[in-house]
C-alpha cells in the first residue's frame, strides 16, 4: 500500500464524527485497532513483530547484522486531538522501508519501526509512559499504580491485555539492539518553512498535579462567609500561571480539572488540576512552577482550602545527537536538492525520542505544519510535504543503515 493508501485507511480510526478530533487512548478499541492495523502492515511486508514487556510494539527488518536503526513513533492521542500527531511517524516509517525495497536497496543493519505506549499520558498521566518503561526513566512500581479515569490502575489495564505487571521496566537486551533512534514528526508550530527539518531539542516541560480540598455544601443556602470553596483558589491559580509564564519567558497550561462532586447547585468539596509548564531553561520552568504553587498556598490559605501539589513528570532540556543531527541535515538537504543543510530548529513538544536520547543516540525529523496548530483537529501536513518527509526518512535511513 501507497503512504496515501495507508493514511486513508488509519484516518477514520477513534475519529468524532462532529468535531473531527481524535480519541484513541492507550488500550482502548481505537488505539488497539491501529494496533491491529500496524501489525497487519508489518506483516504484509514480513517484518517480524516484536512487543516488549511495557507495550511498545516492535517491527523489524531482520537484515544485516549490528545495532539497528529505529525509527516510528506512536498512534495514542490527546483527548480531541489531530490526525498527524504520532501516526505521521508510523505510517511514514513504513512508506519509507517500502521506497528503500523498490529501489532494490538491502540494509547492512537491522532497521526496525516502533510503536510507543501511552505517548500522550492522555489515560494514565504520566506522557511517554512506554519509552520511559523501556528506558528506566520511571519506577515500574509507580507506573503500575498509575490509575485513569475510572480509577483502573495501569497494572491492571495491561494484564487484560495479555503483559505482565511484574515484567514491566527497564530492557537493557532491546536497548542494547539499538544503534540509534530517529523519530519523524509533525512540526507542532508553525517555524518551518521548508518541508522538512531537523529537530536541535527539546525544551524543558512537564506536568503537576494540584489538589484543592474545601467542603461541600449547598450552593443556595451556604452564606458566602461560611464557604469554603476550592474553586475559588484553584481560579487564582490559574491567572497566576499566566503572569508567572509570562514573566519568566515560559508557557503555562491548565488543560485538564476534575470537580467533586459536579453538581451545578452545589459548592466544590474538592478541585483535581493538571498543570503543564514549559520554558527555554530548567531554571525558568522550575521558578515559574514555584511561583505558580505559592499563589495557589496563599489563595487557598485565604479561603480556608488546602492545596497539594505533585510533580507527576518532568524531562530537562534535551540536546539530540550533535552528530546524528548534523549529518540527518546533510541527507535531507541533499535530498531536497539543496546547497544547504536542512533547517535545524528546536520544539516545545515532548517525545519518545527525548526520552530515549538518555540511553541511545536520537534525533528527530519535522513535517512542515501551515496551521502550527497540534493537539487539536485543525493540526495538518499537506500530502505533498508528508511525501517530502517519506523521502527524506527513507534516504536517511539508507544513510544510517550503510547505504
């Protein structure tokens, strides 16, 4: 199947017929049927597939000998999200080993494709949850006790689906397999202004959670002075973030909360938030979430509420490969027949290979995105570029693998 044929046949998958986002969540139908869908790809192509301990899916081309060459990404979503986010990556990996084999090209190293569990952190909190797994980034027993929505646990979730809780960590054998790992994405803004790029790296970003506890009561019969209502503080803290990100050359998300009970007629006894900060430095995120968590202490303090914060994830600027990204902006300008290297720019985003950049060395490639929207259903690529990027992948890959 063609890079379009494959597209078209993913693309309806966990689609909302209305507002058109994505809603494909680790271990849910829609995120197990482009499972489905990915190893019924790999095996057309008779590549051998491969699942670790933590979930992630492997297909390799079992051919030459060495460490291989990783490329892929993932195919979960954010809640509402866009077409291109992860999938891009997938479906472009398989489009590029198929340039390579008709144009009679053999690899003299492996070449596998990955897919990574639970990218997004939309369902258990915690983003890049399998590249994390794999890497040691995070405990096994934390991650098994990671819960979602409905309050079933990670644990819990994989052993239905046929992985053992207790497996789950560290897998030095697979990492050990791996030259280098090379992940292609959509470009989630809108710097780009050749087809393709090269990513520099990542910037410091991660997730908190805050919990406000006040009392429920009648909304109609609690005088105002007796109140004790979370949503109040949890309101201040959410215009603190703003000046706070904006005074330390940051970014500052309050994308996600949870009200209890959430009754229209009744006072808050408690308010669940997920902060999201990101900036240039560590030292900027750190001083933007420590002035953002006073506030939310002296609002709180006032209303007679108390507030919890907790780091659920946090990844420190990550400079990708000097020398795996030089040479990947050699190979895409050449391919785009270009006196120059590839445009080289850094990204706000989080990924699989910012985790793994601490155990192998990584890089990342960028679709040009003419809305610079993501994480929402106006996110794009024009088919022109998405090949562009096909090429691109394809020839870096014949590079990387001794072509």
């Amino acid at each position: 199947m063609s890079f379009e044929e494959m597209w078209a046949a993913l693309l309806p998958v966990g689609r909302d017929a209305w507002t058109g986002g994505y809603h494909r969540f680790a271990w849910t139908p829609p995120e197990l049927d482009c499972r489905a869908w990915f190893t019924d790809e790999a095996r057309r192509r008779g590549l051998r597939i491969e699942h670790d301990p933590n979930g992630n899916l492997f297909a390799w081309w079992d051919a030459g000998s060495g460490p291989a060459v990783l490329t892929g990404s993932h195919l979960d979503s954010v809640p509402g999200g866009g077409a291109f986010d992860g999938p891009l990556g997938v479906v472009s990996a398989l489009a590029a080993i198929d340039r390579l084999r008709a144009a009679g090209f053999t690899p003299r190293r492996p070449i596998g494709v990955a897919v990574f569990a639970e990218e997004e952190g939309a369902r258990f909190g915690v983003a890049c949850l399998g590249s994390r797994l794999l890497t040691g980034a995070i405990d096994p027993s934390r991650a098994r006790g990671l819960r979602d929505g409905d309050g079933r646990t990670f644990g819990e979730v994989i052993a239905e689906h046929g992985l053992d809780p207790a497996a789950i960590g560290p897998d030095e054998g697979l990492l050990g397999r791996i030259g280098c790992f090379v992940e292609l994405h959509v470009e989630q803004g809108r710097a780009l202004r050749e087809p393709v790029g090269v990513a520099s790296a990542i910037i410091p970003h991660g997730r908190w959670r805050l919990d406000f506890t006040g009392e429920g009561n009648h909304a109609g019969t609690t005088l105002l002075a007796d109140r004790r209502d979370p949503m109040l503080p949890f309101a201040h803290t959410v215009l603190a973030a703003r000046r706070s990100a904006a005074g330390n050359d940051s970014v500052a998300t309050v994308g996600k909360v949870t009200v209890v009970p959430g009754g229209v007629n009744a006072i808050p006894s408690s308010v669940t938030a997920w902060l999201d900060a990101r900036g240039p430095t560590d030292d900027a995120v750190r001083r933007t979430v420590e002035e953002i968590a006073e506030a939310a202490r002296r609002a709180a303090a006032e209303h007679g509420v108390t507030v919890d914060l907790a780091e659920e994830s946090y990844t420190e600027i990550v400079g990708f490969d000097h020398a795996l990204r030089d040479r990947l902006a050699l190979v895409v300008g050449g391919q785009a027949r270009s006196a120059e290297p590839a445009p080289v720019l850094p990204t706000g985003a989080g990924h699989d290979a910012g985790v793994l950049s601490a155990r192998v060395p990584t890089a990342m490639l960028f679709v040009r995105n003419p809305t610079g929207v993501s994480h929402a259903p106006a996110e794009h690529a024009e088919t022109g570029d998405c090949l562009a990027g096909v090429t691109a992948l394809a020839a870096v890959l014949k590079d990387l693998t001794g072509g």
